[in-house]
C-alpha cells in the first residue's frame, strides 16, 4: 500500500489538520443523509494508502476543492480509481499537473521511501513525457488565481535560487545540495506556482521553476535516486512547455539523455537527442548542440556504429567552435571549455582509438574546469592512460583527482574514484598502492 502524497500535500496547502478533515468530511455527509464518526485516525489510514468506501472520496474532493477554491477530481486527491482516471478537472491540465509537483517535492522533503525508491521508468513509460513536450496541444493561457499575488520580484528569487544551488552542486555534491533545494521547492517555490499571476508572467514562472526543478534532477541523479531524478526532469520538462521555452525543454532533454547515457539506454538516448534537436531547432544555442551531438556520439559508440560516431563529433566540435561567451542562457553553463573534449575522448575510448581519445583528454584537463568537472576529467585521463600502458603518468592524474574531489558528496563522483582505484591497483605500478590510499582517504567519510 503507497502513501497518498496527493492527499497529504493537499491538506497542508488547504492548512487543514487530520482532525478537521475528518470533521469537514462527517459534516458534509450529514448533508446527504449519511451518519459518519471520522476521527483523525481515519485520516492517518487515508494518508498511508487507504482508500476510504462509498461516497467519502467524493466528500473529500467535495471538502478540500471548497476550502482550496478550485475544482479537483478523484485523482487530483490521489483516490481515483484504476483504470477510470481521466476526464475530471485537473486530469493532464497545468492545475492538475502543479498539484502533483508540489505533492512529490513535499514527499521528497519529508524523506518518504515511496517517492525515494521508484526505479527509472524505461519503455513508453520514459518516452511520453518527451512526445508530449514535443507535440501539441501548447498552454493557450497559464493565468491563474491564488492566495499570493506573484509579481516580478518571485521570479528574480527563483533564478537567484537556480544559480545559488547550481553553484553549490558543483563545489559540494548532490547530496548535500538536494535536501536544501528541495526544501526551497516546497517553502517558497510551491506557494508563489498556486498563486495569481497572469499569462505572461505565468510563462516567466514556470520557465524559471522548470530550471529550478531541473537542477533538483541533477542532485536526485548525483544521489543515485534515478527514479526520483526522472520524476524531477519530466517534471521540468512540463514547465518548460507551460513557458513556451523550446530552449529550456531541450536543455532538461539533455539531461535526461546524460541519465539514459548512464543507465545504458543508449538508443532512448539516441531518440531522446534527436528529439531535443528537432523539437527546439532554431532555439537550440550551439553549446546545447555541441553537448547533444557529443552524447549521441557517445551513445553510438557504445553501440558499436563507430561512422555514426564520428559524425556525431564532427557536428559536436562544429557546434562547440560557435559558442560565444555571454551569448548562452543561464542553463548551459555547464558546456565549459573542454567539455565536449572530455565527452569525445569517451566516445572514441568506447571505439578503441587510444591515441585519438587521449589527445582530446589533455585538451581537457588542460582547460580551466571547476573542480566537479575537473575530477571527471582527470578520471578520463587517467583510465585512458592506463589503458595505453602509462602507468606512471595515470597515478600523477589520479592524486590530483583525488585531492580535488574532497569534501564533495556525490555518488557520481565516488563512482569515477572507485572504478580509478580498481585500475591503478591491476596496473602494476609502483606508485599506485600509495595512490589507491590517497582515494581511500577521499572515499573514507560515509554519505
């Protein structure tokens, strides 16, 4: 039995206890006839997965859509009925759609395993989302009446909260990043979406809450919490078609192809990316192209389509060469100098070209980087030198990894130090047990 996080975040936005639910709800029985004893315990079952029996699912809706001033439907309450959802207000609708968002940041912030523990959605599952940004029908009018009345000065938070936490997911790590920003999503991001603001300003919104949610992905993603960090992409994703920002809904598909990348979906990858070229054409900036083609790349290396491959880098470095500093949105930052260096020399490592693969790491790590970056980087020199038989230049590379990924807590990064560890010790080198002891010292402290 699931929890109901609908029902739960409902409830703390209506600023109801469980005690007066179960009042309301015994109240408005009685004016059907109905002689209904609900305490708050009732409410607890509800809370936990229970569904209640009769007319009392109606009396809630009936209760929470009073108290809330708009209209809900059995699933905007999470008691909808398998396989007759569809058709009530809220179903597939920006107001539906919010009600759930605010209900899994809520979940999220409370640590609750359910929202925590879901698996990646893989098949036409991951795929929907995707199309749906693609095609139509777009938001003709995202306006909408609440409590707060939302102004320019929400937005300008918003974006100052995006390049705050983004910041701080490069020096400190997913993980000590994702309970603060998910935090901020549901104190202060949740009320200003439910709030009145008009259309257009409604666009400037949903666009800066989509990138907002959109780094809350990439810190689920570092926490290796992959259902989680879809749930967050998708999400972004729909706020990105409510702004009506092709540019913003490629960009979080190029997140979600890094995390295909990750789970070896190479092909959904391939779909994925193309589908963020096609879809945002002209909105694509060349650093959003140049890190698309370079992933494809990536994606048909692994596959083995070594000509597709290298298609895919020529477009890649094209793309990259027409990146003019300050002529980028706020969101592709991350395509730093050496970037598509490092994403190529991966690619052509998965083709065995050695030489080719290290020339374009150097290039990498001899690009200033921040220090997450910097640790990728070093990693991939590193694994390629030891593939060409360097021993002694890898453990140069690899206590300079080590020493530049302290203090940050993220599973990524401890992924890309444990597999280095592995391969110094195999390698022979002399060095390399008082190299592995530098990483241990980096991994020592549990997340």
């Amino acid at each position: 039995m699931q929890s109901n996080a609908l029902l739960d975040a409902l409830l703390a936005e209506a600023g109801m206890s469980h005690a007066g639910l179960a009042a309301h709800v015994n109240q408005a029985g009685r004016s059907r006839g109905l002689a209904l004893r609900y305490e708050h315990t009732a409410v607890n079952r509800w809370l936990k997965g229970q569904r209640p029996r009769g007319q009392v699912p109606d009396l809630i809706c009936e209760v929470l859509a009073t108290r809330l001033r708009r209209p809900l439907s059995l699933d905007d309450i999470g008691l909808g009925l398998p396989g007759q959802s569809g058709g009530g207000p809220g179903t597939a609708c920006l107001g539906g759609f919010v009600d759930r968002a605010t209900a899994l940041w809520r979940a999220d912030q409370q640590g609750r395993q359910h929202a925590l523990g879901e698996a990646a959605l893989t098949g036409t599952p991951a795929v929907i989302p995707v199309w749906e940004w693609e095609n139509p029908p777009e938001d003709a009018d995202v306006s909408r009446d609440g409590p707060l009345l939302v102004g320019p000065e929400h937005i300008e938070i918003l974006r100052a909260a995006r390049a705050h936490y983004e910041l701080m997911y490069r020096r400190a790590g997913g993980m000590a990043t994702r309970a603060r920003i998910v935090r901020f999503l549901g104190t202060e991001t949740a009320p200003v979406l439910r709030g009145s603001y008009s259309d257009a300003l409604g666009r400037r919104l949903h666009r800066a809450t989509g990138s907002l949610v959109a780094v809350a992905g990439i810190c689920a993603y570092d926490s290796d919490a992959h259902g989680l960090a879809q749930r967050y992409f998708h999400q972004a994703l729909r706020l990105a078609k409510a702004s009506g920002d092709r540019g913003l809904g490629a960009y979080v598909i190029a997140l979600i192809v890094n995390q295909s990348l990750h789970l070896r979906e190479f092909r959904q990858a391939l779909a994925f990316a193309e589908a963020a070229l096609r879809a945002a054409g002209r909105h694509t900036t060349p650093a959003l192209a140049a890190d698309l083609y370079a992933m494809q790349a990536k994606a048909y290396a692994q596959l083995g389509d070594g000509r597709a491959a290298l298609e895919c880098i020529r477009l890649a470095e094209t793309a990259a060469e027409r990146i003019r500093p300050g002529s980028e949105p706020d969101e592709t930052g991350y395509v730093q100098p050496g970037l598509v260096n490092v994403q190529v020399a991966e690619a052509l490592l998965s083709l065995g070209e050695l030489d080719a693969a290290h020339e374009q790491a150097a290039a990498a790590v001899g690009t200033p980087a921040h220090d997450r970056g910097r640790v990728h980087r070093l990693a991939m020199l590193c694994e390629i030198q030891l593939r060409q038989g360097e021993a002694d230049r890898a453990v140069v590379a690899a206590a300079e990894m080590a020493e530049r990924a302290k203090g940050m807590e993220s599973l990524r990064l401890r992924d890309r130090l444990r597999a280095v560890r592995e391969q110094l010790l195999t390698s022979g080198c002399a060095d390399a047990e008082e190299t592995a002891q530098l990483i241990d010292g980096a991994l020592r402290v549990p997340l």
